[in-house]
C-alpha cells in the first residue's frame, strides 16, 4: 500500500504518448487532451474537457496582455512567492503556497512557475506559469480540485512542456484574440473567466485521505522537477 502512487508517477515519467491535440491562439500553442476544447471569454481563454463531469474536476485559463510596470519575472515572483488573497465566487479566499516560483526554461523561453492551493478554487490546486516576450506577458493556469490533481498532473506536465510563444512583435493589444491592454496585474480577470460549476462541495475528504493524497502530489512534483533538470542539462551538453 505504502508504494500506490509509484503507479502514476510511473505514468508521468513513461506515458508520453496518451492522445492529445495541439491548441494554437494568437500568442501561444501547447498540447491539449483530445476531449478538451478552449473557448475565449472576453480576454481569458478557458479550456477544459467536453465530458460534463471532467469538466468540474479541472481547467486551464490562458491571459495575456501588453507589458507595463507590473510585468517583470521579478514582480511575478514576488507575488507568487506569498499567499494571494482573492474574492472569489465561492467566497474570500487566502491560498497557501505549495512550492514558490522558479525559473524555468521551457523550448529556449524562459518562465516563472509555482503552485498554490485555494487561489483561484476553493479546494483546488492551481499552478501558475507566466512569462513575457515580444513585448506580450503572458499567463498560464492549471487548476484541479485537490482530489483529481494526480489525475491530470500528467496532462498538465505536456501542456506545460510543449508550451510554445508564438506572438508577433507587433501583436499589441488584441481584445478580441485574447490579449489585453497594459494596465492592470496579469490574471487579475481570472476570477471573472473561471465557471460558476467548478465550486464542488463536500469533496474534501478525510484527513488521512488529503494527507496521503499530498504525499503523492509531492512525490509525482520531485519527480517531474528532476526530469526538467535532466532534459536541461542534456540540452546543455549539446
């Protein structure tokens, strides 16, 4: 019993070729699971699956904007690195950093990422991924409910590292394709992008249970990080 979350952690390290499709917008391309579709409301594109009930276990919210004063991987950083306070629909939220920002560089662009719980959903993990190029910032989130978070961790690891930026120079403000204007905190309209039916009650489970199922997210985290470090430092010996 001791070893039950060797088995996704397995999935994670050795599946890589599951189906999936590639989502392209303006500014950035990844791969998607095949039963997903990306929808743009407003300035947010919002992805999640087809399937009613998947559908409310998690989602990806894309942003994007012109850089202005706030856009820096440094002010990124800093606001990620302490707990983010939020009104959210579900009510006031207060989310605990699970792991602080890093740097990563994902296809020769770097990026900002880090993981919260209760930032966006209550009872959700979410991953923040942000960077900024061609003058364009750009802002990625993963969310899943802390009870399914194993379950799609390998779907988030791909869309992650296949995550292309694609915008012009000379993109600009584009509203009606998603990218915003430069006033304004990146992700600041999240809340207003994120469905009313992701807020799922009496999913908490017991305290074994949430224990247990941090044990294996940490696990399958480790485990994710020191693949990133291999594949960089087999880039670098290139």
């Amino acid at each position: 019993m001791k070893f039950r979350f060797l088995a996704p952690l397995a999935v994670i390290l050795l599946s890589f070729s599951a189906n999936a499709k590639v989502f392209r917008n303006a500014y950035i391309s990844f791969e998607l699971p095949d039963t997903w579709k990306c929808n743009l409301e407003q300035t947010e594109w919002v992805c999640r699956s087809e399937q009613n009930k998947e559908s409310k276990e998690a989602i990806i919210i894309l942003t994007a904007k012109e850089i202005g004063p706030t856009d820096t991987f440094q002010l990124y950083q800093a606001h990620l690195d302490s707990p983010i306070s939020v009104m959210s629909k579900g009510g006031a939220l207060t989310s605990k950093v699970v792991y602080k920002s890093k740097q990563e560089t994902i296809n020769d662009q770097p990026w900002v990422d880090a993981l919260h719980m209760n930032s966006e959903v209550p009872n959700y993990f979410t991953r923040y991924v942000a960077t900024i190029k061609n003058k364009i910032a750009i802002l990625v989130t993963f969310s899943a409910h802390k009870q399914y978070y194993t379950k799609y961790s390998q779907d988030f690891f791909k869309a992650v590292m296949s995550m292309r930026v694609i915008a012009a120079p000379n993109l600009g403000a584009r509203p009606e394709l998603g990218v915003g204007g430069a006033g304004g905190m990146i992700g600041s309209n999240i809340q207003n992008a994120m469905p009313g039916d992701m807020y799922q009650d009496g999913q908490s489970g017991g305290g074994k249970s949430n224990k247990a199922l941090l044990l294996g997210g940490a696990l399958i985290l480790a485990a994710l990080g020191a693949l990133i470090f291999l594949r960089a430092k087999k880039n670098k010996r290139k």
